[in-house]
C-alpha cells in the first residue's frame, strides 16, 4: 500500500518528528515536506529515536504541485467546511477509500501549516476533505495528531487490531478447585494473624474473597503466588507474638 504524508509549509520541527515517528508506529515510510520553515533530519532524528529509515526516505518539494504530481488520490484535512457536500468524509470511511485505492499508485495524506490549515487552493486540490470529528467549541487539531488519527485510522483497515495479544514469558494453567480452596485457607489464618477480623465478620470477609477471586479469575501461579503472600504474613505475625510485640494496624 503506498501512502504518502504531505506536510505542507510546516512551522514546527517537533510536528514533524511527532508525524515521522507516527509513520514508524504505524508501519508507512513516506513523508513529504512543502518548504518547511524548519527541517533538519539530525534534529528531528534527536525527538523521534531509531526512525533513520523514515528520515532517509523524507523529501523535500518547492510547490505543492510537484509534491503531489505522482498521486493518484489526494485527500486534505481540515477543520473547516466545505460547500462541496460529495467530497467531505470521516477518518474511518476515507481509510477504506484509500486503502483500496493505494494499491493503484500514491495516495496523498495531506496536512496544512499548523496556524492556517490548507488553502482554499490546496482543498481545491484534493479527491477527497477529511474533517475528524472534535469538540465544535475548539475543533483545530494539533497537526501531529490530526496524522496520527489518520494513520490509526488506516491501520485499523490493514488488520492491525487482527493481530494476537504478545505472548506472556510465563503461561499457567487455570486453578483447580483444590489449589483455590488451599489458597483461601491461607488468606484466611493471615488475616487472622494480623487481627483483622476482630472487628470485622470472618465469613462475611473471607465470602467477599472468594467472589474477587472467582470473578478474576486466578491461574495457578498467580494462586500459589498470593498463598505464598499469605503464608509470609502468618509467619510474620507469629514471630511477632512470640518476641511480645502487637500488630500495628
């Protein structure tokens, strides 16, 4: 899929390092620079760390023409309406749009300067205007963001939320009734140790327990974890007793 993001007369170099970074996060690799005010690839390498291979395919342009003259499908962002009712899309239906049209050659993802937005000539310009929906009180996004919403708009539609969890370094198997019941005896001779059930109703704490622990629910390991827990407190609490000293509580 080929996406390009075009910034177009950016002012901020953090902006910039902000949407390089969001380009590494998100799996795309090209950004495309209309006359930044500011832009060294060293500085911008200093905020956002280990995109080197972002930084390396980053291009620079005079005009807005020649930034875009490759791109078979423009789509602008913007804050401010447009008259031209066909054109105007939401985030998740423009990632559709574009995904199935990116195979067919560049798309363009393109962003004004962050204190003006797009032209009415840059708008011109596009296929497509996005406007993501925010507060109407205060709808102009901070530009790094407006990208970012975009980009994980566009993730969603390439299967990102498809892919498994990561792998705990350590798996256990479910607790059997057994292991839970020993565990519950424990918590049980804790509390007792440290006196908290003097003012307290033991059934009533210890059935409380149970329901926490059932609506978890527990692994062995977590369950030998938590009797391990409780075992030191019993300990505890009995060294206490017998050096004559009384629990704080």
């Amino acid at each position: 899929m080929s996406v390009i993001v075009v910034l177009d007369h950016p002012q901020d170099l953090v902006n910039i390092a902000h949407v390089v970074r969001g380009l590494k996060n998100f799996g795309l690799r090209d950004l495309r620079l209309v006359n930044p005010r500011e832009y060294e690839s060293y500085r911008v390498e200093g905020i956002a760390h280990q995109t080197q291979d972002i930084l390396s395919r980053v291009r620079a342009y005079s005009t807005l023409e020649e930034a875009i003259a490759d791109c078979v499908h423009v789509v602008g962002f913007t804050a401010r309406g447009r008259t031209a009712k066909r054109n105007l899309q939401r985030p998740r239906e423009a990632a559709a749009e574009i995904a199935a049209l990116a195979d067919g050659g560049p798309v363009a993802l393109l962003f004004g300067r962050e204190d003006k937005g797009l032209s009415n000539d840059a708008l011109d310009r596009c296929h497509r205007v996005v406007t993501i929906p925010s507060d109407p009180g205060y709808p102009s996004l901070n530009l790094a963001h407006a990208v970012i919403i975009m980009l994980y708009e566009l993730a969603l539609v390439r299967g990102a939320e498809e892919r498994p969890f990561k792998e705990p370094r350590r798996t256990s198997e479910p607790a059997p009734a057994d292991e839970l019941e020993r565990l519950f005896a424990d918590v049980a001779k804790a509390l007792q140790a440290i006196e908290f059930f003097k003012t307290r109703n033991a059934d009533g704490v210890m059935r409380t327990i149970r329901e926490i622990a059932h609506r978890a629910p527990l692994d062995l390991r977590e369950v030998k974890l938590l009797r391990a827990m409780a075992i030191e407190v019993t300990k505890y609490g009995e060294r206490l007793a017998r050096s004559g000293l009384h629990v704080d509580r």
